[in-house]
C-alpha cells in the first residue's frame, strides 16, 4: 500500500512540474501560428 501511494505522489509531482511547461509551450506555439497569419 505504502508503494502505490508513493507510486501516485511520483505522479502526481511529475504532472504538476511538467504541466506549466507544456501550457507555457503551448502558448508560444499559438504565439508562432498568430504570427505566421498575421504576416499574410
């Protein structure tokens, strides 16, 4: 029990580290495509 819990805390810390880096990146790659439309 004790592993499965530590199992689920390794998880849950890895999606709260690696999602404001994905958000972040996702708003550059927006920030890119408004570009690139705007320029035509």
């Amino acid at each position: 029990m004790k592993i499965i819990s530590v199992f689920i805390l390794l998880i849950y810390w890895s999606i709260m580290i690696t999602a404001p880096v994905m958000s972040k990146n996702s708003v550059k790659n927006q920030d890119k495509d408004l570009k690139i439309f705007s320029s035509f």
